[in-house]
C-alpha cells in the first residue's frame, strides 16, 4: 500500500498544489545553501587554485548534470499520466524503463566526460596552472554519473506520483553527507579536488540508495505487482519522445547562462563578482516558480490520466494564480531590498561591487514575476506532451538573452543583462500565450 503518494485526482486543487511545492522548495532552497558550504570548504582548506579548479569543472558538470534530470523530468509526466489512470503495471514499467534508459545515456555521458576531459577544458581557455586539478576533479565526478542518473529518476518517480517529502529526505541526508565528507576527505586527509569529487560521488550513492530503500518501502506498487518490473520496449520510443527534449531544454538553460557569462567577463573584476553574487540571488528567488510549476505539472497530468479535463483546467488557472501573486511579491522584495541583499553576498568594502549589484537587482526586481507566468504556462505544456514546444521555446528565450545581452553590453554594461532577460522572457510568453489560445480555439 501506498504510505505518501499524493492523488490529485480528487480534492482541492490549491490544496494539492501547495503540499506537494512546499517540501520540493524546502529541498531546492537546501540545495542550493549546500552548495555554497561546499564551496566555501573547498577554498578554505584546499586554497584559491582548488576552488577554481571546481567552478571551471562545475558548468561541464552542470550541463550532463542537468541532461539527466530532464531525462527523469520528461518521463514523470508519462508516469504521473499512468498513476492518475489507476494503471500500476504501466506506472512499473515506465518507472523501470526510464531507470535503464538513465542509465544507459549516463554511462555514455561519463565515459565522453572522461575521455575528453583534457580538449573539453583547453576549449573552455581553462588556465594551465589548475588544468589537471580540473580534469582530476571531472573524471572522478563523472565516474559516479550513473549514480547520479539514479537519483534523479527514484526522484522523479516520487515526485509523479505526489510525494515530494521522499527526495526531500534523500537531498537533505546526502548533502549533510557530502559536508561531513568534504570535512573528512579535504580537510582532514588534505585530498584537495579529488576528496570533493569523491565526497560528491559517495554522498549521490548513498542519496541514491536511501531513495530506493524509502520507495521499495513506502511506495511499493512501483516495484511490486501484476506486470512485474521491467524494461518494456514498447514504453521505451515514448519515453525518449518525452525525456530527450526535456532533458535538451534542461542543458539548454545552463549553456545559455555560459552564453551571457561569457559577456559579462571582460567587463572587469566587480561587474563578474556583481553578477554572480545576483546568480546567487536569482538561484533563491526563482525556486517557489518553479516547484509551484512541478507541481502543476504532476497535477495536470495525474488528472489527464484520470480523464478529468476540467479538472485540468481548474488547475493551471490556479497554478498561474500562484505564480503570478508569489512573482509580484518577490519583484517588490528584491527592488526594495536589493542593497542589503548584495550585502548578504558581498564585504561592504566592496562598494563599486554592491553599486553594480544593487542597481542590477533593481531592474530585476521590474521582470521577477516574469518567469513566474512562463514557468506556470510550460508547466502545463509538459503535463500535456508539448516537450518539444518548451524546448524549442525555451532555446529561443536563451539565445535571445544572449543576444541582446552582446548587443548592449557595450553602451549598458552590466545593466544590459537584466533587461536582455526581460526581452527573453517577454518573447517567451508572448510565444507561449499564443499557443495557448490557438489549442484553445
């Protein structure tokens, strides 16, 4: 029997969408804090050169990394589909499917990782005095790729079938994992960039392990039963149709973010110490948009599965509804709030750092609530099959922003990037919203 799947088949709707964001945003919100631990035990006890070692490493990382959620984002919606259907022996085996397709395209990934390691990092103009720290660093996290494609899809089984407090419990044991073993690894034996990437590997291991442990226990229909758990061949072409366009969508996001770095560089030291200070930033305030997103994704197709359209439809208006009040709150907090936010980020020494950072909060403070919107609209896109359609928008906004911020960057300077972000988000929704009254005609 079931212990914390959620069906969203019946009861409120507001309801549902709320219980199933809040433990994702406590779990991405945890992430991201870890991330910035990890960062600073690094520095702190392997030196300056280790550190940038992992941030040069970490955007190669990111973009595989990002692949292989998308692969196990994709294929909830066909597995959320299935559980609001009532039809567990197609639920197991989607779930183990897309358990081996993850697997299979993650080995492909890590072995690619590890043999171009070296041409990878000379094309990224990685600096020669921490190129073997860098590749040591890449080869070693590459090795635990398919671990890692492990987690994400138990992760995203849970999540397709409503319980998003199972990955909050595996995210938060394995990142307070992966401190204790930076702590062990780098600052006790001095491992320098080889203790961080093997804390890494270990603590996905064990992330992974305990999400199969809490599933096999908690939600056993998605191993056990009529049907049997297998690979089924004729899942498997829908599954890529679903998974590979999101998980390209996923890398997209990251290569563009790549894209308008690369502008923003020789701009000089405090307009990159700015701008990745308000990354920061970014990184907190656009987390509810997209769990609430998440949420109305796995609502709306529960609910396709169930054959309830107008329960549907009750959902992405108040999934919008959501988006659109949490957006013009965090707008306002930011444009009121932006020095002292930069201050959190930044030593009041820094004070060209802090003016650039503030003003560059400030306008974005005018477009916050805009991803909220795209965020609601794609979430229901992927609910119903349109993967290709978010991808292909989603391409469209990040090479628009990368446009524009090339274009302006000369006469704007850092300015040039919150208002290129509004020009992609602007064309995002415009694009999106007609696409939705035309399927609506």
């Amino acid at each position: 029997m079931s212990v914390r799947a959620h069906n969203m088949t019946e009861g409120g709707v507001a309801r549902h969408l709320v219980r199933y964001s809040i433990p994702a945003i406590l779990g991405d919100l945890f992430q991201v804090t870890y991330n910035t631990v990890d960062s600073v035990i690094v520095g702190k006890f392997a030196g300056a050169g280790a550190l940038a070692a992992v941030g040069v490493a970490s955007p190669l990382m990111s973009v595989a990394m990002f692949f292989i959620i998308g692969i196990g984002i994709g294929a909830s919606v066909l597995m959320s589909e299935f559980y609001g259907a009532g039809d567990a022996r197609a639920l197991r085996r989607e779930f183990a499917t897309t358990l081996a397709l993850g697997a299979a395209l993650s080995a492909a990934i890590a072995l690619g990782l590890f043999a171009l390691a070296g041409p990878l990092l000379r094309l990224c103009r990685t600096p020669a005095d921490i190129m073997a720290d860098t590749a040591r660093y890449l080869r070693i996290v590459a090795l635990g790729m398919v671990v890692t494609s492990l987690y994400n899809i138990l992760a995203a089984a849970s999540r397709s079938i409503g319980d998003t407090l199972t990955p909050l419990i595996c995210l938060v044991a394995g990142s307070l994992s992966n401190v204790g073993l930076d702590l062990l690894f780098v600052a006790r034996f001095h491992m320098g960039v080889a203790g961080a990437a093997w804390a890494t590997v270990i603590a996905q291991a064990l992330s992974a392990l305990l999400c199969a442990a809490l599933l096999r226990k908690n939600e056993p229909m998605l191993f056990a039963g009529r049907g049997g758990f297998a690979v089924d061949r004729a899942l498997l072409g829908r599954t890529v149709r679903f998974s590979v366009p999101s998980a390209l969508q996923q890398a997209g996001i990251y290569i563009g973010k790549l894209l308008v770095q690369s502008a923003v560089n020789p701009l000089g030291v405090s307009a990159i110490a700015a701008f990745n200070a308000v990354n920061r930033i970014d990184d907190y305030a656009l987390i509810p948009e997209r769990d609430i997103a998440g949420g109305e994704t796995v609502l709306i197709a529960q609910n396709r599965g169930a054959n309830k359209p107008e329960r549907m439809r009750r959902g992405f208006f108040v999934a919008m509804a959501m988006e659109t009040a949490y957006g013009l709150i965090v707008s306002a907090a930011v444009f009121a709030l932006a020095r002292p936010l930069m201050g959190l980020f930044v030593d009041p020494s820094e004070t060209e750092v802090i003016r650039l950072g503030t003003r560059y909060l400030q306008l974005m403070g005018f477009f916050y609530f805009m991803p909220g919107i795209t965020n609601g609209l794609q979430g229901y896109m992927r609910a119903v099959g349109k993967l290709k359609i978010t991808m292909y928008v989603t391409y469209a906004q990040m090479f628009t922003r990368a446009a524009f911020t090339f274009w302006l960057i000369g006469r704007m300077g850092l300015d040039a990037v919150p208002v290129a972000c509004a020009a992609g988000w602007v064309l995002m929704t415009v694009w999106e919203i007609g696409l939705m009254l035309k399927w609506r005609k």
